[in-house]
C-alpha cells in the first residue's frame, strides 16, 4: 500500500466516515497507542502525539494499515486473498461455495441460541474437539443494563451458553484479543458482525501475521445496522416497555420483543434509525462477504440459520458438525423469502460506500449447491 501510517488512516478512514469501528486496528497495534471510545471508534492516546501523529508510524510502522478492514482497496485485495478472484456484480453478497439453512439437533444450544443456533454449535465443536481453545465473542454487561454488550472471551460449553443470542448494540469483538493473549490462548474463533469479519480477510492479505495465525475461524453475523443501547431503551419505553423486563430480541423487518411476564411484543423499525450507530451508516457490507461462514435468521422460518459457506475451512467446519450429526442441513433455495432477503438487503448495503453500489440492473446472483 506504500508509504501509509496512522495519519493516513485517520484521515481517510476515520475521519471521512468510513470507519466501522472494527477495533482491528487498536488490536494489531503492536505499541499500543491506538485506544478505543466510547463512540466505537479508534483514537491516537500516544502522550505527546497529535490526534493523528504517532511516534511508531512516522518511524515507519503501518501495522493499523494494514489490519484495517476498509482502507483503500480493501474489497477488491481481501477477495483475491481468500478467493482467488474479486466478486461480480451478480454476487451482491459476495462469494459463497454453498448456502445453507442450517439447525442444532443440540436440544441446550437450541433453547439458548439466536435463529437455528449454528454459531453456538460450532464454538462448542470447536472448543471440545480442540480445533480452537477460545472464541471472541460478546456478552451482556449487566451493570450497564440488559442487551448492552462488550466483548469477551469464552473458553468452554457453559461459557458459549451463557453468550449466545443476539444483541443489538455494538460490541467490538476483536478487542478482547488482548484477554485472549493474557491468557495464553492461541487458537481462536472470532465471531463478529460484517465489519469484523473482514478481519479474516486484511490480516492475511497485509500480512499481519501474528494474529493471522491465531485466528482459526471467523463466523460473520448477518448485519444491516446496530442501534445504540440508549435508543433501543428509549423506543421501548415509548412502547410501554421497560427493557430490564426484556429476555429477548430479534429483528425480522420488524423488531420482536419477549419479556419476562411471557408476552411478546413487535415494534416497526422506523423509531429506532434515529438511533443508528454513526459507524453502521456507510457500512456496505450486510452479508459478512469476508467471514470464513456467515449466519443469520432471516428465513421464513425462526428456527433455522442461513448460512454461507465461504472458504474451505468454513466447509471443513460445517462439514464436521453434519459428519458428526450436530446439526441438520437443507438447501438456502428451499426458503425463498431467505434468498431475496439475502439478495435485497446486500444490495441496499452496498450502495452506502461512496462508489461501490451495485447497478441497479444487476442480474439476480445464482445458487450454490449444498455441501
């Protein structure tokens, strides 16, 4: 990428809009003065440095660079890396071996999980068979209220349990690297919305090798946009709805609530886009198109996960769970309302990055076969 450091990135990334807010910068800084706001995004917290100078970087170091997700040529460069090629215009949601629905036949992950329940089952796999010995993930910080999530590291079944479900405020993933490394751990998963999981794509393609080697698998989550955690509480009360009575969420074109009385409650989205989180605006990425496998429920049916299998670990992945009867697996073309979601939703996505919006005529993407 030539001569670019910290100064380049504030400036075209951070200061431009474009920042997702990923932390993968903060994480691969490798002298630790990049800190992370409360605002979800990057900062210089080097003493004496200007926001955006850094002592390290004008002495050559490009390692933020080079670790972030949406600098530069950052699509066209992660899918030659992962894929060989670059994406079409007939691939909205980007490049995929196979789409799937897929569901637990694990009766715990199923009562606990978000959707079919397949990233659970797979950090479980993962952690019990030793292909990981740890996951980055997130979980609710109850000081702070119910459904407000931080990132964290999980290292067990009962720790995978207690994390599952979906929550959607931000929760910068990749930032608990820095627990992962105090604890010794070296094989993890990362699990993590769109923006962060094309993390598995920058740091091979930039060579950022130290934690290109600890990352074993990245799960990319299905994501137009996340709320702020004031503002979800907020269209709730204009509901009637105290959210410290809320025991789940999903959004489906709609956002569903169930609380602790046993009602269920749907409220339309257009009360909670004033509380967009600032980094999702321009996001183009809806589908996790960097992600070794990427999930989400938005099938006709709740009880199922579509899944993309991307890469060839991904496949060896899913196909582990379905050899071992962990999980149960059909076609994605069996769930029509799924497929043109997939399609519609990436597209919209796409058109928010300044120049990459897809045409308009662009012929409907074909599907894979299964696994």
């Amino acid at each position: 990428m030539g001569e670019v450091h910290w100064r380049e990135l504030k400036r075209e990334v951070v200061d431009s809009g474009l920042c997702t807010g990923c932390a993968a910068c903060v994480m691969a800084c490798p002298r630790d003065v990049l800190g992370y706001t409360e605002d979800f995004f990057p900062v210089q917290v080097g003493e004496g440095m200007a926001h955006d100078q850094c002592v390290i970087g004008d002495k050559g170091c490009d390692i933020c660079t080079r670790a972030c997700p949406r600098f530069r040529d950052w699509e066209s460069d992660l899918d030659t890396e992962l894929f060989g090629r670059q994406r079409t215009a007939e691939e909205p949601y980007g490049i995929a071996r196979s789409i799937l629905l897929i569901r637990t036949t694990d009766e715990a992950i199923a009562k606990v999980g978000q959707d079919g329940g397949l990233v659970s089952t797979l950090l479980v796999w993962g952690l019990e068979t030793g292909r990981i010995d740890g996951a980055l993930t997130s979980q609710i910080v109850t000081d702070r209220g119910p459904f407000d999530a931080a990132p964290t590291v999980v290292t067990d079944r009962q720790g995978v349990l207690a994390t599952a479900g979906s929550r959607y405020t931000y929760s910068a993933n990749p930032l608990a690297m820095a627990d992962a490394e105090a604890a010794g751990l070296k094989n993890l998963a990362l699990v993590g919305m769109s923006c962060q999981a094309s993390i598995n794509g920058s740091l091979p393609a930039y060579n950022v090798n130290k934690y290109k080697r600890k990352v074993a698998l990245t799960i990319g989550l299905l994501c137009s946009k996340t709320f702020t955690y004031e503002g979800q509480q907020q269209v709730l009360a204009d509901h009637g709805i105290d959210i410290a009575e809320v025991v789940k969420i999903n959004i489906k074109g709609r956002y569903q609530v169930w609380t602790r009385d046993g009602s269920y409650h749907e409220i339309p989205l257009k009360p909670f886009h004033a509380y967009t989180r600032p980094g999702c605006k321009l996001c183009p990425d809806f589908a996790a198109q960097h992600a070794d496998i990427s999930t989400g429920g938005i099938g006709a049916d709740d009880n199922w996960t579509l899944t993309l299998v991307r890469t060839g670990r991904g496949e060896e992945w899913i196909q582990g769970l379905l050899d071992e009867g962990l999980i149960e697996a059909r076609p994605g073309q069996s769930d029509q309302v799924a497929m043109n979601l997939l399609t519609k939703l990436s597209t919209v996505s796409r058109k928010r990055w300044p120049g990459g919006a897809l045409p308009e005529t662009a012929a409907r993407p074909g599907l894979l076969p299964v696994v």
